[in-house]
C-alpha cells in the first residue's frame, strides 16, 4: 500500500488511478496523517435476480391509502 501526500495526490492523479485500476490501494496523507483511501471498485458480475426477498418484505394493507389531511397540508405549506 503505497501512502502519498495530498499534492503528490493533485499532481499525479492520472498515475495514482493508473496504479488503482492494476489492483493497488493507495493512502493520500495530509501532513503524514491518513485522510482517505484510494481504491479500486469491485465490479459484480452476478447478474440481478427479481425476487430475490420474496417472502422477506412486508406491505401494509393500507400502503396505497392516502395520507392524513394534517400530513398533506403540510405538504402544502398551511
């Protein structure tokens, strides 16, 4: 892991991703402390599946009822 200071950081940024996207993490450090960590993205190559949390989720019965009039007119402003 490879800790760099924030204007290095500025300076170099193109080669700082170029380092990322190989797999590196890298540290950008203010005044040698740790502020943030530079790192790759990990990519999900599981395509989504619907229904994945049927029988986990609940709906009210009374989802699609209308709200209280106290709640729509603050809506309103009134």
């Amino acid at each position: 892991m490879q800790i760099v200071n924030i204007h290095e950081a500025k300076t170099h940024l193109s080669r700082l991703l170029e380092s990322v996207a190989t797999g590196q993490e890298i540290i950008i450090a203010k005044a040698g402390k740790p502020i943030a960590r530079l790192a790759p993205l990990r990519a999900t190559n599981k395509p989504r599946k619907p229904g994945a949390l049927a029988g986990q989720l609940k709906i009210a019965d009374n989802f699609d009822d209308p709200l209280p009039e106290s709640i729509t007119s603050a809506f309103r402003g009134e």
